[in-house]
C-alpha cells in the first residue's frame, strides 16, 4: 500500500535566510542614509534662500498665529517654507508669538534672517488701549483722543456718520453705533485713525455676543437691536453682576405692563452730560431718550455695553420685580413688585 500522507516542504537552508535577512538590513540602512541625506538637503533648501532680494514692508496683524505670520512670509516671497519656518521659530523659542507691527524685510531671506529681525521688533510699533464698560460714543471718543491721539471730532463724525453696521445686531441705516463699540483692552498700531479704533470694536462685539443665545430674544419680543439696548440700560443702572438679570427683569416687565420706564440713566443721556443729581426739571426734557416721558425703549443704546449686561438681556431673572433702587454709594440695589414697598425703600435709604 501506498504512502499517502504528504511529505513537509523541505526548509530552506540556513545559508539563504541569512543571505535574506543581511540583504534587508542593507536596503533598510541605505533607505536611512537616503532619508537623512535628503532630509538634509530639504533642510538647507527650506531654510535657506537664493535670488534676487528686493526691499519691501511687512505687517504682522495684531493677534496673528505663528503659523499665519509664516504663511504671510511665504506668500510675500521672504521664505520658501511654511513648515520649516515654524519648526526652527519654535526651536530659536519664539513660542509666545510675534510682536504685531510692521517690520523691514527683503524677499529671498534665510529663515534665520527672518527671525533675527522679528526679534528687533517692528518699527512700528502697536499701542495699548483701554475702553472700559458704560461709556457712550462721545466718551469712547475722548478715550481714543487720549490714548491713541485719534482727533475726538473725527471718531464722533464716523461713530454716528450712518454707516456702520453688524447684521443681524446692528442693522443697515441706524444712523450711531453707540452700544456697539466693545468695551475691552486692545493693542493698535501707531496712528490708527478713528475708522480704525470703530472698526475694531465693532468687529469685537461680534466676537463677543456670537456665543450668546440669541435665540431667546424672539421669546422676550425683542428685535437682536433692541436687545442691546436693554443691555445698554442694564450697562447704565447695574454695577454687580448678581443684580444684572433682575434689571433685565424690570425692564421687560414693566414693557409688557406698558408702564413708562423711569429711568435715570436715559435723561442723563438725553441730557448729554452726567449730573450728580436729576432735578424735576431734568424729568421734563424734550428728547426720545426721556422714558419719564415716552413709552418703550429708547431709540439706540445709550452706552456700550459688556457681556454680563448682553447676557442677562438674554437671560432675565424670573421674577416680577417693577421696581428697584441703589442702596448705598457701592450700587448694590433692592427689588420689588410692590410700588409701596418701594416708597418705603426709598423713605428709608434716600430719606
């Protein structure tokens, strides 16, 4: 009878599979001396430069990324290599970024070049300014002169020149964009003009409420520009953050009551200078600003507000509070649904 059980494959002989395995570690150790070999002449190519070098001026924007300012080098023709010039910033410790401004430089520059004159910094150089919560135009104005020398006229002509907008907040046609320029600390470059300074507050609002639900407002039967005139209100009777929504609430219920607002804060306004104290004569001025003497919100914001003020004109305290009052000269105030409670609010902390 016949072996039918198939006989094992014969092993290869030992000399072969070391042949095999010698021959792979050649190919893989030439793959590496390739590799690094290449590695470095991509290295000297993306760091290094060549050609003509022709003088020109370039802006790193305030606020810019390492990796924006590397592509704002390469498209200009100062460097070859986006990668390369991020890698080596990183290496020469250039991790906290680059100091905006406009800097002299040439196309056709070693990145190593590069970055020894953005260590010198720009030669023109940014400045620093503050814009705090509850100012009005004219008071941002003042704020530009003094900090940026922008001409007070100038910024007060283009903040209510009509041509601004922010859709949806700020729409087409109104004709100031007072509660829209965001109260915050910015960084401009040396003689910005006054188009400048609004521009870039109105381009920070946007930034700032965009998180915000917004979605509320057609709840609280409001137009998104009239909720920042809530806010803006909120912004002028309001120093702490707890007592925010609850202003909110005032607001809107006495709106749905159709009760006048009575606010100070927008007679200060139509008055057009702050006062210590309102007479009764002060309650009587002729103005759509007066809500002792006009129904409903007034026109525009009367001052710029911060997001806390945005937030809780969104976000109103659920409570039928109709009244309030500050209590003492740090601002914290009282609520009430009850007008006589708030006469004797009123008997007891203003006497």
């Amino acid at each position: 009878m016949l072996d039918t059980v198939p006989r094992r494959s014969e092993r290869p002989p030992r000399r072969k599979k070391l042949r095999v395995g010698r021959l792979l570690v050649l190919l893989i150790a030439l793959g590496l001396v390739v590799a690094v070999v290449a590695g470095g002449v991509y290295y000297e190519w993306a760091t290094g430069a060549s050609g003509p070098q022709k003088p020109l001026v370039v802006t790193i924007p305030i606020g810019a990324t390492g990796s924006q300012v590397a592509t704002l080098l390469k498209k200009d023709g100062v460097i070859r290599s986006v990668l390369a010039f991020r890698v080596l910033a990183k290496l020469r410790h250039f991790s906290s970024g680059f100091q905006a401004g406009q800097y002299r430089l040439k196309t056709n520059m070693t990145i190593s070049a590069v970055l020894g004159a953005l260590r010198q910094g720009p030669f023109v150089e940014t400045v620093r300014a503050t814009f705090p919560e509850g100012l009005t135009v004219k008071e941002m104005a003042s704020r530009a002169h003094d900090q940026l020398g922008v001409k007070t006229s100038d910024f007060v002509k283009s903040a209510t020149s009509g041509t601004w907008s922010l859709p949806p907040y700020l729409p087409g046609g109104e004709k100031t964009v007072e509660g829209f320029l965001f109260p915050s600390t910015y960084d401009f470059f040396k003689g910005a003009s006054a188009d400048d300074v609004i521009r870039r507050l109105i381009a920070q609002f946007k930034t700032e409420a965009a998180p915000l639900p917004w979605g509320n407002a057609k709840a609280l039967g409001m137009s998104d520009y009239e909720i920042v005139i809530v806010a803006s209100l909120i912004e002028a009777e309001t120093r702490f953050d707890v007592d925010r929504p609850k202003v909110a609430a005032v607001i809107y219920n006495r709106l749905r009551r159709g009760m006048h607002l009575e606010l100070d804060t927008t007679v200060q306004y139509a008055l057009g200078k702050p006062k210590p104290k309102l007479t009764f004569d002060d309650l009587k001025v002729k103005s759509p600003y007066n809500t002792y003497l006009h129904p409903g919100l007034p026109p525009t914001p009367i001052k710029s507000p911060g997001v806390a003020s945005l937030a809780a004109a969104l976000n109103p305290a659920n409570a039928n509070y109709l009244y309030f009052l500050a209590i003492d000269a740090a601002g914290h105030e009282k609520f009430t649904s009850s007008y006589s409670e708030f006469r004797q609010l009123k008997k007891k902390y203003l006497g």
